[in-house]
C-alpha cells in the first residue's frame, strides 16, 4: 500500500504499522474521515509534522479572478477553490515541557487502523521525549454519519516509565499555515489565509470561533466541547484569540493513571444567516453531541455503516488486495456523499483540494453509478445540488446563445470555473451525463415525486440544450459539432460519439417523462411539438462510423488522423498534457481516457457484440490512460469482450489508483470516481450488470452477465432494485441469484429471464467465453495491474 511495506493487507480496514514521513501526504488523504459535509484529513492528532493540514466543509469556497491575456466573450471572470476551515482536530501534546514531535525524541512504536465497518479512525503511539520521558498515546477520531455537523475524537496519554508531567493543548484554529502552493499565485493568495474573524470565545471547556470568507462572503463557525478524565492534579484552563480559542489541560501522571480528553466538535456555514444564528447552531449541535456522548457517537457510526454494507459490500475470493481496496474504495465514496444533502461531491471528496474542490461530470458518471445501486438517497441529494444550479445554468446557456440549461464543466457554487474552453466550456457531454444520472436513479428506485419534480426539470432544460446545439443536415441527420467529449486530448470534434449517444438518450428520456407527466411538463412550456422534435433528433442523431475498418469512430473523421508516434514517446513523457502541445494531442489518434469504450458502457443496447468486440481492440491499442477514469470502463468492456485476464488487469489499476499512488498525487487527496471504478469493474465489468431495455423501450430489467478471471475465485456483490435487496453470487461456473428482501424480481442471466424470490436462491451456469485475439495497449501504457510484467507477457504469447 501506497508502495510501502508498513502498509498491511486486511479485509475490513486500512492499517499503517510504523509512520513513514515520505508517505505523510498520502496517507493523510488515505486516512481521511468525511461524512460528506464535513471533512478531516488525517493529520496526526498533535498537528505536526503534516504533509497538509486539512479541514473542509462542503461547498465552503473563496473566490479568486481569471484574468486573460486576451480577453474572450463568455469566459468566466472568476474562480473558486475549496479551503481550509478552521482546524477542530489539532490537540497538541507536551511532555514535561517537550513538543510531541515525532520528528524528535524517539518513536518506539506508531500504528494506525482505519475501520471501514465502524468508521472509526484508530492510532497508537508509544514516544521518548527529548527528555527522555516515554509516553504511550491512543486517539480515536470520527466524522459522524449520525449527526451530520459533529466530529469527535477521545485522546489519552498515560506515562510509561515513571512520573511525568504533561500538557495537553486542545484547539480550534483557522487560517493555518500551509505549505509552499506553486502553480497559480492568485489560487494561492485565495486559500493562505481564507478567513476574517469575526468572533472568538473560550469559557471552561467550551470553544468557538466565527470568521467569514472575504469573497465569497461565507460565514463559518466552529464549536468544541470536552470532558476530561484524569489523576487529582488534573487542572484546565480557556483562552481565546480571533484566529485560535484553546483548553488546555494539565495532570501530574504516574503509570496506570492516564488522561483522557473526549473532545467533541461541530461546523456550521452559511452565506445567508446572521452571526448569532451560526453561533447558536454550532453551539447547539456540539450540546447534542456531549449528550450523546462518545460511545453513542460510536455506537451510531456502527449502526449506519451496518445498514451501508448489507445493501453495498461486495466479496471477492482469490485476491485479498482487491478485496480490502473496494471496501476502501466504498468506504470513501460514501464518505464523499453520505451527508451532503444538497450539496455537490467534488473529485476529491473531502479528503484535499485537488482540483480546488471543484465537483466534474465523473460525479454523475461514476460516483452516482455506485451509489444508485448502494446508497440511493445519497444520489437524490446530489442531483437536488445540479436541480438547484439549474438558474445558473440557463444563465449560461443564454450567454452561449443556446436554449436550456449549459451546466459547468468544473464549479462548486454552480458558476463554470474553468478558464480553458476546449476542454471546459466545449465539454457539453456533462448535460447528458447528469440526465443520465437522473434516468438512471428515477428506474432503479421508482422515485415518481423526484422525477415528477428535479427529475422532470432536468430534463427538459438538457434536451433543450441538444436541440439548439445541435442541427439536421440537408438529408435530416441531426449532427452536434464543436465539442469535447470525455476524451482530453481531442476537442471541438464534430459528432463526439460519446457525445450523441448520450444526448440521444437524453432526449428520449426528456420526452418520455414529460409524456407521463403533462401537467408538470405545461408548467415548463412543453407541448407536443417540442417533445416529437425531441424524439426526431434522437432517431436521427449521427452515429459515426468507419466502414473500411469496421469500427465506430470516436468523432468523425477520428480514424484518418495520424496515428501518435507511441513507439517514439518515453515513458517519462506521459502523461502526454505535460510534455506536449494540445495543439498535438488534438489531431492525433491518441486518447487520454476511455470515451468511445465509454459510450459502449453507458449505451451498450445500441452495439452489437462483434461491434464491441471491434471497437474495444481499435481503441485499447490508442488509449494511453493519463486519467483515473479510464482503467474501470476498459475493465468492463474488456470483460464483456472476453478479455477477461486484461479486465483483470484493469480492475487492479483502478483499485489501487490510490493506494499505491499511481498517478503520484494521492498527497492532494483521493480519486473519488477511479474509487467507485473499483466497484464498476467488478460489478459492472465481471458481475455484467446491466439495465436491459425492451425493444419498445417501454420497461426495463436488471440483466447479468457474469464471468471471472482464473485469479478470482468468488465475486459476491449485494444491489438494490426498487426497494429490493438482490444479491449475486458468482464463482467459476455458475452465478447465484438470492432475493434478500422485498417482492419478486425478474432479472436476466445472459439474456434468460427468470423470477428471484426470498424463498430460495436460483442457480444458472454460465455460459463459455468467447475467444478472440488479445488486444494491444501503446507500447509502455499497459495496465498497472496484476498483469503487468512477465504474467501480460505470457498472455499475449497464449
């Protein structure tokens, strides 16, 4: 794990068994605790030594300008990046006068235990002082999931080898110091020192601390109470100051007698309410988390996580890294969306601020695919987010000249943040990804009171974007040009295919829900001529193709571009973005992640079985794979093509992403949709889980097609349809179909339809995989998985 050897294989937690200052970073983001609202990063409890500090609430932002050396009509006049909210974890220690620095003294023993079953992060330390005083050190720290603005943490301290004075100083602190940002010097003048005081108290054991955002304009307050436990000597004191309030306590301790502090926190923002009204909410909340109480808190965490994993854990046999990285992998994709309510889920969660904290359309690709199937009330809250942008973006579809609603390419308050068009603005795709998402939710909950409402408005202002952007050629074929697919090093492509196939659903989907709900749809002045123009351009929607090669192209006009030069580029050079010109990039057949193996994933009933096969050996052999996103799709297509080692392969780059740090910059915090890819490939990819649709397009089944790689054993995963808990259960040659709870389910194992009950389980074999030629990657960019090395090689020689 994160390619050190402290880091053990286990199946229900994360567990580092010596500190390592070279992997500080990463394993701060790694260690992260989140409920979705509030984040902490897992800094040491005593606040240094740390790689960096962090503390984020969701949608908390400052604003910063997006000068232009030549200035552009539409482009967005300003940027925002999540900050650092004021600090609620930092309890420093000092032991007979000496800083618990572990860079100093000597650190005799350090362990640290993430639990994913009871969300509670552990760490035991034993510790000589400079002095040569050793102390041992246990804290236990969560982010309630119970009670959506509180965290806590329990910190004791007990003497080890004889008597020792010590300090313990608990606090609550904003603006830290951060290490040296680099890169853009007006994002790093944003988020130095983000807040203006505006209140600071301490009184007994009580602490808070109110400051505002300069512009943005946010308020956040911060509260913290404790209970100390301790020897006679025990003694505290408060004291407060506008940028940090602090208790301190102080106990004479001998061994046997430690002491304990119970430190209880709570966050509130708004960009809204007055002063006293935050000030009054974090102090009530932190009143109900002390009435509840440390092992209440506990208790609860165990409680929601429980009712998490029976509708979400999937079981894997024949790999125990795998195994451990997608209950990982689970376990922060709930952290990021768990609480939200209402808000977005930015790339990074809230384990750091990569990508400023900016939320991107892999959110309704990738982190709603899992949680739709897992955790749905999570997805309904963040489509409510998109629902809630929807002002802003029919503002910006306006300024572009377009009907409907234009959502942001990278944004946290709904305002495009991206400063670079072609890959920003140009990038239309996220519209249909988000009614995707909307579809894609609405059918596998039956949610009729969303979909009458946010579901129904979504859609119609999509569909309403695709028919201005769009237009029928002189022959009636309905073309969308000058856009940006998912693919980075391509841009303003003529009929991106990932690009009409989604905006062909899209439509489809806009016109049928407005067809079950009339009266919604008048409200939206939507009439019968709209929606048949809607379902003209979606049955005439251009669908590019190359029939001298067989393949659909990714654009049209893609496959007569030069191929990249992959035999001339070093493996120093990838990712290419940083080492050559887009210019380059755009002309060239080379892909940075999947799109057009993208499109077979999310519309697979619109290709047959020899055009996926085709496709997926075209575009395997151009993919270079310089994102997260790309190693789970090509997982699943290359598992339903019959690659199944290759799938393999893919399945463990995605599942490692961040713990081996592959793509070097997990420090800024975790890949929160390579994360749910992890459970896309396995579910997805070897489960062969599918939406099936009718011919008449009038209903739907959940469809498997299972099959697993000679290195795995066992695949079990637990999903949920309509209110119904199904688990499938597939080893090496039969799948097994368990109705856990809820009405009889009709699903299709490799095209048979057959009825599920609770009352027993159904047994199906599974069928031969198809043999066909191994696919090819650019030479240097096979997948880091486990085929990488001598076993690929001998694959591609079988």
């Amino acid at each position: 794990m994160i390619t050190h050897p402290s880091f053990t294989v286990e199946p229900w937690c994360l567990r580092e068994t010596e500190l390592n200052l070279d992997v500080l970073a990463q394993s701060e983001s790694v260690f992260a605790l989140s409920n979705g609202h509030i984040g902490w990063r897992g800094n040491l409890d005593e606040g240094e030594p740390h790689g960096l500090p962090g503390a984020y609430l969701n949608g908390v932002h400052e604003r910063h300008p997006l000068p232009y050396a030549e200035a552009g009509y539409g482009y967005p006049e300003s940027g925002q990046t999540m900050i650092n909210i004021t600090d609620g974890k930092v309890i420093r220690l000092l032991v007979d006068d000496h800083p618990c620095d572990l860079r100093y003294g000597q650190l005799l023993a350090h362990e640290r235990v993430l639990d994913f079953q009871s969300g509670v992060l552990s760490r035991t330390v034993r510790w000589t002082s400079p002095g040569g005083r050793t102390v041992r050190i246990t804290s236990q720290r969560l982010v309630s999931f119970a009670q959506r603005a509180v965290a806590a943490i329990v910190y004791e301290v007990e003497a080890i080898d004889g008597p020792t004075t010590v300090a313990v100083q608990s606090e609550l602190v904003a603006n830290e110091q951060l290490p040296g940002l680099g890169g853009d010097p007006r994002v790093a003048a944003a988020i130095e020192s983000p807040l203006s005081a505006e209140e600071h108290f301490a009184q007994d054991t009580r602490l808070r601390l109110v400051h505002c955002t300069t512009r943005s304009a946010l308020r956040v307050a911060a509260a913290a109470d404790h209970l100390v436990e301790g020897p006679e000597s025990t003694r505290w004191t408060a004291q407060s100051e506008p940028d940090v309030s602090r208790l301190t306590v102080t106990a004479d301790l001998v061994p046997g007698r430690p002491l304990r502090l119970f430190k209880f926190v709570a966050y509130g923002w708004s960009g809204e309410r007055s002063l006293p009204a935050v000030h009054d909410q974090v102090d009530g909340a932190v009143a109900a988390a002390v009435s509840t109480g440390w092992d209440g808190l506990v208790a609860a965490q165990r409680a929601y996580l429980d009712r998490f994993w029976a509708c979400a854990d999937v079981e894997v046999e024949g790999d125990a890294q795998i195994q451990q990285a997608v209950r990982f992998a689970l376990f922060h994709v709930l952290q990021a969306a768990a609480r939200g309510e209402n808000r977005a889920i930015p790339a990074k969660g809230l384990t750091g601020t990569g990508y400023d904290g900016h939320s991107f359309w892999d959110t309704e690709s990738y982190v709603l695919r899992v949680l739709t199937f897992t955790a749905p009330e999570a997805v309904a809250s963040a489509l409510r987010w998109r629902h809630r942008m929807l002002p802003a973006a029919r503002e910006r579809a306006s300024q572009l000249g377009l009907s409907g609603a234009a959502f942001p390419w990278r944004t946290i308050d709904g305002a495009e943040s991206s400063g670079y068009w072609p890959a920003g603005t140009a990038a239309f795709h996220i519209n249909a990804d988000i009614a995707m998402a909307v579809d894609r939710y609405v059918m596998m909950t039956g949610d009729e009171d969303f979909e009458r409402r946010e579901g129904l408005d979504l859609l119609v202002d999509t569909a309403r974007l695709w028919r201005s952007l769009g237009h029928h050629d002189a022959d009636g074929v309905f073309h969308i040009d000058g856009v940006t697919g998912p693919d980075e090093y391509s841009a303003l492509a003529r009929d991106n295919l990932y690009t009409n196939l989604l905006a062909r659903e899209n439509l489809m989907a806009a016109a049928d829900v407005a067809t079950r709900h009339p009266d919604r749809a008048a409200e939206l002045d939507v009439d019968d001529e709209e929606t048949a123009a809607w379902r003209d351009a979606a049955a005439r929607m251009a669908v590019p193709y190359n029939e001298s090669l067989g393949v659909h192209e990714q654009s049209a006009g893609f496959t007569s571009f030069q191929r990249w030069d992959f035999e001339a580029t070093p493996p120093e050079n990838y990712p290419l973005l940083l080492h050559y010109p887009y210019f380059d990039l755009y002309r060239k057949q080379v892909v940075k992640q999947a799109d057009l193996v993208l499109a077979m994933m999310e519309c697979p009933h619109l290709f047959s079985d020899e055009q996926k096969a085709r496709n997926f050996a075209y575009y395997d052999a151009l993919t270079v794979r310089d994102s997260s996103l790309s190693a789970c799709c090509q997982a699943v297509l290359a598992a339903e093509t019959g690659h199944l080692r290759l799938a393999y392969a893919y399945l463990g780059e995605a599942a490692l992403m961040d713990l081996d740090d592959l793509e070097h910059n997990t420090r800024d915090g975790l890949h929160i949709a390579s994360l749910a890819g992890t459970w896309i490939a396995l579910v997805t990819g070897f489960g062969g889980m599918r939406r099936h649709i009718s011919e008449d397009g009038k209903s739907e089944l959940p469809a498997f097609t299972p099959r697993l790689p000679e290195a795995l054993s066992r695949v079990a995963f637990t999903v949920l349809v309509r209110g119904r808990r199904l688990k499938v259960d597939i080893g090496p040659s039969h799948a097994r179909y368990r109705l856990v709870e809820g009405e009889p389910l009709v699903v299709l194992h490799h095209g048979e339809p057959m009825t599920v009950t609770t009352d027993a389980p159904v047994d199906r074999p599974m069928p031969p995989v198809p043999v066909r030629p191994e696919t090819q990657q650019p030479p240097g960019r096979r997948p880091v998985g486990p085929l990488a090395g001598e076993e690929h090689q001998a694959e591609t020689q079988d």
